[in-house]
C-alpha cells in the first residue's frame, strides 16, 4: 500500500519530494524492524547457548 502511495506521488502527481520523504520513511521502519528483529534472535540465540 505504501509501496503504491509512493509510485503514484512520484509519476501521477510530481510530488517528487513527498514521494522522497515517504520512501525514506518506509526505509527507516524496514531498518528498524530489522533491527529489532536481529537483537532478539541473538538473545534466543545467546540464551540457547548458555551464554
């Protein structure tokens, strides 16, 4: 959905620069979530090997 805000901004509106700011924003919550993602599987991890 964001994905479609995102093409329309950009080539039905010319609102390159909204377009812009809502990519970095999807960008900064795919990082996030990633992020977030990698440190609990490194506690499960961490926890399964005693440490």
């Amino acid at each position: 959905m964001v994905a479609t805000l995102i093409y329309d901004e950009y080539l039905h509106e010319l609102n390159w620069p909204l377009g812009a700011a809502i990519a970095l924003i999807l960008l900064l919550v795919n990082l996030l979530v990633m992020y977030v993602t990698q440190k609990m599987m490194e506690g499960r991890y961490a926890r399964r090997m005693g440490s």
